[in-house]
C-alpha cells in the first residue's frame, strides 16, 4: 500500500534536489513530505491548470521528487550518491486521466488491457473535495458490505467505526468487482482543517475472474506489490522480470488502525465506464488463522526477495558461461565442418583425369575403353567366339547335369 498520488515521473533533464523541489529539508519525517507534496500537488494539478505548460511541467517534478522522497531505499539511494544511484527507467509511471484527451485516453486503455501497467492519478476535484471535508460519507459497519457503482475519475466515501477491542484484533478493508472493474481503494487521514487527507492508495489486480483491492491493519507490516516498479527495465531484459517480480513489494505505511471512525473510498479508475464494486470491512478476531498464514507467507515471500537477489548474480555469472561455450561449441562446429570440406576436396583431387594432361588422359581414356569393350563383346556375345562359347556352355552343361543327377537321385 502506497500514499503514491502524483502524476508522470519529471523528465530527467529536471535535475532539481527533491527536498528543494517540496520545500522540506533532509531532516523532514515522512508525514511533512507527505504534507508538503499534497499541498504541491493540488497547486499544480493539470485539473486546476489546464492551460499553464508551466504548472503541468511542475506538477511532473513536484511527483518526481515525492517518488524518491516517499520511498525509504530511493531516498536512501539519493542522499548518499544523488540522481546517479537511482534507476531512472525503473521510476514509476502516472498519468493523470482528466486531463488526458480522447485518443490518449484510448491508447491508454488498450496498454492496460495488453498488461502494461499504468498507474494513474486521482482527480484533484476528489483530493480538494475530501480535504475541504465537503464529501458524502456513508456509514460501512465492521462485518458488512456495500455494493455500488463509481463514476469515472469520482469516489464514494466510507466512514468505518472500529470500537477498541476491534483495533486490537485487527481490520482488513477489501473491494472487489465481479465485473472486473478498474479502480483504487483509498484511504484518508484526518487532517488538521477538518478534511480528509490521502494516506494509502491501492489500485486494483486482477485476481481469478475479479478485480479487487485490500487494505490490511493487523499490527504486523503487510505489503503490496506494486507492479509497475521496474516495469521499463523488465521490459528491455525479459529475464530480469523474474528477478523482479517481487522487488515491487512495498510496506504499507500504516499497520493499525485506532478506535474511531476511519474514511475510505473506491475511486472509479476505468477508462471509460462506471465501477461496479462491494467493499467490506471486517474485524480479523474471527480470522486469526487465516491471519498467522498470512504474517507467515510475507515472511517467506521477503525470504524469497533476499534468496532471489543473491541467486541473480550466480545466474547471470552461469548465463555468461553459457553463452561463451556456446559460442565456443558453434565456432568449433564450424572449423570442424570446414576441415572436412576441405578433406573432401584433397580426396577428390586423386583423379586421372584431373592430373593427366588432356592429350594423354583422351589416348588412356580411349585405349581402355577399347579393352573394356572387347572383353566386354566376349562376354556378352559368345557367337562371336566360338572355343570360349563351347568351353562355356559345356562347363554350363556339366554343371546342370550334377544337378539334375543330384536331383534325380533325392528324387529316387
């Protein structure tokens, strides 16, 4: 789960500090980040500013710099070797779909059906709207459901009412949509103003023949995963997508939740129709172990991100002399057929004809044919000769008679 909220990764060429960019300092604690960038972003949002290039360009670095600032390794990354340690292909990619034209909007839509994927914003009418605290909130009682269906780019409001016993044992928050619908599961903090600030986003997978969502506050950290990270660089090297796969896993950044109310939404993230969804809230005390499997399988999962991280390098090393004594084993393959090629021709160069001048080699070639010829005509016509013809035929005759003695006596 992610507080992710920004618009298209900034361009590369805008090299300005990150924490120049928020007007917060390397000090800062994640919630002034937080504060700072939602403030920006509503500033500059392309809803508010859709005419100013220089807005829309601002509210690209402004998300840029929230994406390292918001990630503890990226920021991490960065304070120690700047732009150069991050990986800029492998930054995640937003659009914001209000201000995205019809065509764009169609070119969109087919990426996210082909399973490229596009993470998008959330419309700034929807974040001005629940920080003013002028949004519809309806009640969701832990241990119930609500079926609904979301306008494009609008959200409907959830206020779950948790009572201490309820906090303790834990609450999971789920949308899912039998029509496979595309949508966010968010969620809001109380803000200072008496609004509703964005804390926690999650956009919806595909899971068998559903779409859904989840927010989980069981006291342990529970992650996501986020599969637009690296998305760029899997693309390039199909092999690193395996090695990837879960290096995508990001920790929500709230794992409790306390007594008293707390503001959901489901935000209508399809292209171009409503979102049939049902949301629910539950209390985990009756789910508990179906909550030890889960604590249990993050743990192997993040085992599992270690394990693969070392086996890469053992792989990569392994490919590379792979691919050397498979180049080895076509280059020997190749001096080995020539070699018989060659052989080959030697042989077929121990020939008369080919190394007797043609004078010579017509009056050999003529003399043998003669001979070959006439002992041939013996052969084939014994009228011509008449002592070979008798010496033939009796040597025949004799030898059909013992035959036929032979015979004659088995027969007898």
């Amino acid at each position: 789960m992610s507080s992710k909220n920004g618009g298209p990764s900034a361009p590369v060429l805008l090299r300005r500090d990150p924490y120049e960019v928020l007007s917060v300092t390397k000090d800062s604690t994640d919630q002034e980040i937080k504060t700072a960038y939602r403030k920006l972003a509503l500033k500059y949002h392309p809803d508010k500013n859709a005419n100013n290039p220089e807005a829309a360009e601002l509210f690209k670095e402004v998300a840029y710099s929230y994406t390292i600032l918001s990630d503890p390794e990226k920021r991490r990354q960065y304070d120690a070797a700047g732009f150069e340690a991050l990986d800029a292909e492998g930054m995640d990619m937003e659009i914001d779909l209000s201000n995205l034209g019809t065509v764009n909007t169609v070119f969109a839509a087919l990426f996210s059906k082909l399973g490229v994927p596009i993470k998008t914003t959330i419309s700034a009418n929807v974040l001005e709207e629940a920080l003013n605290g002028t949004v519809t909130v309806r009640p969701l009682p832990v241990g119930s459901s609500v079926h609904g269906k979301v306008e494009k780019q609008c959200a409907h409001f959830f206020g779950v009412t948790i009572s201490e016993e309820q906090a303790q044992a834990g609450i999971v928050v789920r949308v899912t949509s039998a029509a496979q619908s595309k949508f966010k599961l968010l969620y809001f903090e109380q803000d200072a103003n008496g609004g509703y600030g964005l804390a926690l986003q999650e956009d919806s997978e595909k899971t068998g023949k559903v779409t859904s969502a989840g927010m989980y506050f069981l006291h342990f950290q529970v992650y996501r995963l986020d599969s637009t990270v690296n998305a760029l660089a899997m693309a390039k090297d199909p092999e690193a997508a395996f090695f990837k796969r879960l290096e995508g896993l990001q920790p929500c950044e709230v794992s409790e939740l306390k007594p008293g109310t707390h503001i959901f939404a489901v935000y209508g993230d399809n292209f171009f129709k409503p979102a049939s969804y049902t949301i629910e809230a539950l209390c985990v005390k009756s789910y508990e172990e179906t909550t030890e499997k889960l604590m249990d399988i993050e743990a192997q999962i993040l085992r599992k991100r270690n394990e693969l991280r070392q086996f890469e390098s053992e792989y990569r090393k392994a490919l590379a002399r792979f691919q050397e004594v498979t180049n080895r084993y076509n280059q020997e393959k190749q001096s080995v057929d020539e070699l018989l090629k060659q052989r080959d021709s030697i042989h077929s160069a121990f020939t008369v004809v080919r190394t007797l001048s043609t004078g010579n080699a017509s009056n050999l070639s003529n003399g043998s044919t003669s001979k070959t010829s006439a002992d041939e005509a013996r052969g084939e016509s014994p009228v011509e000769d008449g002592g070979s013809d008798g010496k033939d035929k009796s040597s025949r005759k004799r030898w059909f008679n013992l035959n036929l003695k032979g015979s004659d006596k088995k027969l007898g």
